[in-house]
C-alpha cells in the first residue's frame, strides 16, 4: 500500500503549490507508488501552466492528478481515500481545506501558519522550516504505522471538535455576510 496525498486550494501562486509538489518529489523517491491529488480552479492560467510544467520536471506526471473543482460527494471521497491533506500555503485568513480535511479523517500536514494552529492546535503535523527531505522522512515513518497515524488523526479530530475556532470562524464570517 502506498500513501495518498491531496491539496484542495485554489491554484494560485501565495497557495504555494510548487511547494506541495517538491515535498511530494521527495516523498515518491522513498514511496514510489505514492500518488498526489491536486484539486482547484485557477483563476490565473499562468500558474496552473507553471505547475504542470513543473510536474513534467519533476517527472511526476504518472503520479500526480490536477482536478478542476470537483462535486461535494466526490471531494469527500478523495478527502476519505487520502492519508495527508497538504498546504503550503504562507498566507491564510482561515483555511477551510483544513477542517474538511480534519472532518473526513485525512491527517493535516502544513506550514505553519497563526490561522492553522488556531484550528488544529496541537495535532495534525505542522512545521515551520520546509525542510521537504525530513518531512518526507517523518511522513513515511507515519504512514508505515498505521496505528499511530491512526491516533494522530483521532487527536486531530477531537482538538478542533473541542476548540471553540470553529464557532468563532463561523460567526465572524456570518457577520460578513
């Protein structure tokens, strides 16, 4: 079995994707049947090309699938099948990937940012030097025991069921409404 990877965001160039992409490059040379899914709109062709160019160098194009948006149902389903949701984003006002991610049981792995330590506290893997090679270490560490990742994915969960970020978030973004 191997690792599942996936990245919902729109493609934009401050989501840093080319990031996501490297550390997966890293990840693959350890777990060469492992698989990302990248999942957004791209409001901005030149970077969707730019990332797409980038796998071709990276010679992942077998490995890797870039959707468009996808149906709720089916998002959920890639949600399901992932062991790592990643984002390398460097700027985020909240990050809603993170709790559907955090909602369907796929462990969050990301930069760290003030907006996903607010949501994830102390659980999901966040880091804040993008050392790609360590963290694809730790990575296949994780996923080759199961049961651990299992553990981190239920801690996960029950830090954002208890947090109060989530009522917090949602009422400040009712008020903008």
């Amino acid at each position: 079995d191997s690792a599942k990877f996936l990245t919902v965001s729109r493609l934009a160039p401050n989501k840093k994707i080319e990031d996501t992409l490297d550390l997966f490059y890293e990840y693959n040379k350890i777990d060469p049947k492992s698989h990302l899914t990248i999942i957004g709109s791209s409001g901005e062709t030149f970077y969707s090309d730019f990332l797409k160019q980038k796998i071709q160098n990276l010679k992942l194009d077998s490995k890797t699938t870039m959707l468009d948006l996808v149906s709720a149902p089916k998002l959920v389903e890639f949600y399901r099948e992932s062991n790592f949701y990643v984002s390398m984003s460097e700027h985020e006002g909240f990050g809603i990937p993170i709790l559907e991610a955090v909602s369907n049981e796929c462990l969050v792995c990301a930069f760290q940012l003030e907006a996903y330590q607010d949501t994830i506290k102390n659980s999901g893997l966040l880091f804040n030097e993008k050392n790609f090679k360590s963290i694809a270490k730790t990575l296949n560490e994780l996923f080759k025991q199961p049961n651990e990742l299992k553990k981190l994915v239920a801690k996960q969960t029950e830090d954002v069921l208890q947090s109060n970020i989530l009522n917090e978030s949602l009422v400040s973004l009712f008020k903008k409404i």
